[in-house]
C-alpha cells in the first residue's frame, strides 16, 4: 500500500518517559498536544502510516522510521542508541542543542563588541524542559534525569558588555548573546524557520517586545531562507526542527534551534494548516530511507 506514492510507514516517536507528547482530553475528549509535530503525525495518520508514541525506551516495538523527539537540550546516551537500532531516525545527529554549541551570537569577556547583551541558560528555553521532566520523576517516585538542574532565571538585557553582573562568564550555566533583534519603527523583528525534510517555511515576525515570540507578534510575512541557515542545519544534523534567526549587517545569525518546537495555543490554527505541507516532507525523508 502507498500514501502519495510513498510506501506506507511504521513511525515511532520516541520520547523521554517522562515527556508528555499528548495532552489532556478536551470536553469533546480530543487530545492535543504542546507539539508542533502532533499536527504532522495527525497528517501521516490521514494518509495511512501508522503512528505510535513512545514513551521511554521499548526493546520489543519495531518500526520503518522513528524520530528522535526527547525535549531535553542534551538527549541521554541510552535514547540516543535506542534511535539508533532503527532502520531510519530523524534528529538523531541532534543530540546537542545547548546554547553554547548552537548560537553564533555568544560573546565573551573581553570582547571588542560594543552593544547590548543578554544573558541566556545554555539550556534550551530556559531549560524549562528538564525542570518538568525533573518534576514529573519525582511525582512518579523515580530520580530525576537531570539532578543538577541550576535555578532557573529570566533572560536578561544588559547595555553593554560591562554592565553584565560579575560572575556570568564564570558560569557553565549561563551563556551571553550579542543583543541583535532587527529594529523596525513599531517594535523588533526575528525570523522562524520550520522545517521537514524538504519542506519549509521562513516567517519574519514583528513583535513590539525586544524578545521576539512568535505568540505576541503585531504582523508577520514570509521571507526567504538564506544560505548560511541551511548550511548550519546541515551542520548540526536536523532533519526536522525550528530555527530562530536574525538577519544583523547583512549576515544571517542563528540565535536558537530547536528539535521538539511548540505549538503556541494562539496559533494552532495557522500551524494546523501548514501540517500538510510538512508531511510532504517527511514523506520525502521516508522516500529517501527507502532508496
């Protein structure tokens, strides 16, 4: 049987025991999730393949294709050998996705930069991910897998490089950025790059806020994807993913990427409505598995 011309798959999602992929049922008991990929899986499902979500590490499921969908910034060794006993994983060259590897903003003591900083987790969003992870083990009476978890802090935007409190460069746990939005009259602009196999879209968004969230934006527009962006994904081994990016004196300048992106509640109509188009992409990956 195919779906599109494509042989119909077995896909795994293999996520941390501790993840939780789906979310509550609602009064019309549909389940939904934080995740953009739920909406992609949603798609493959409508076009045939088979779709299971597993939760922690299974020695006895098989599957065509898994992806590699633990939200923690660094993915444990044993997840990571597990995606590998698959004929084909998507993202299992991403197993580090900590500020420190991945910024091209990072700026040291000493520096000759002279405008604002901010000050950022190494951890991937704060590392909100490991705390819920943390928190849930505990729940269930387990260790928690990342048990030297700092305390978390907001981002910080600091002058210059001066003014940043002494001890930040000390820290393993902390990171500087240059502080490089794109200015616009009525606010900052970033840009986000979603992507899937082939398939893509790259959206400018202006917020009114200096830390640009898609979520609280006043307009957006597509724009193209430049080569450096394609060049680092390559690099850091995403098959699947989002990444954050400003365009600052002409270069284009990878502030975040991210192998779990979210599915912002205000905007689950406009990434429900792109899931099509990313399908296709994961059906090209499965095509080129297959060759």
């Amino acid at each position: 049987m195919e779906a599109k011309g494509v042989a119909v798959a077995r896909i795994v999602v293999i996520t941390h025991e501790h993840d939780q992929f789906l979310g509550k049922r609602d009064i019309l008991l549909r389940r939904g999730s934080p995740y953009l990929l739920f909406d992609v899986l949603g798609e493959l499902k409508r076009r045939g393949h088979s779709v299971r979500i597993q939760q922690g590490l299974s020695k006895t499921y098989s599957a065509d294709v898994a992806v590699l969908h633990v939200d923690a910034t660094i993915t444990p060794a044993d997840y990571l050998d597990y995606a590998r006993s698959f004929p084909f994983c998507l993202n299992v060259g991403t197993a580090d996705i900590s500020k420190r590897r991945i910024s091209g903003a990072l700026v040291n003591e000493g520096d000759a930069w002279q405008g604002p900083v901010i000050v950022k987790s190494n951890l991937n969003n704060q590392g909100i991910p490991e705390t819920l992870l943390n928190r849930r083990a505990r729940r269930a009476r387990k260790p928690p897998p990342f048990p030297d978890m700092p305390v978390l802090q907001p981002y910080e935007v600091y002058g210059s490089l001066g003014d940043v409190p002494d001890g930040v460069f000390d820290r393993d746990d902390l990171v500087v950025d240059k502080f490089i939005p794109e200015k616009e009259p009525d606010g900052f602009a970033a840009r986000f790059w979603v992507f899937c196999g082939e398939s893509e879209r790259c959206t400018r968004y202006v917020s009114p806020n200096a830390l640009v969230k898609a979520s609280e934006t006043i307009r957006r527009e597509p724009v193209p994807v430049p080569q450096e962006m394609r060049q680092l994904r390559r690099e850091l081994g995403f098959d699947y993913g989002k990444f954050d990016f400003v365009i600052h004196e002409g270069s284009a300048v990878l502030l975040d990427a991210n192998k779990t992106p979210g599915r912002p509640k205000n905007l689950v109509k406009m990434f429900a409505a792109g899931a099509s188009h990313l399908a296709d992409g994961f059906e090209g990956l499965i095509r080129r598995s297959d060759a």
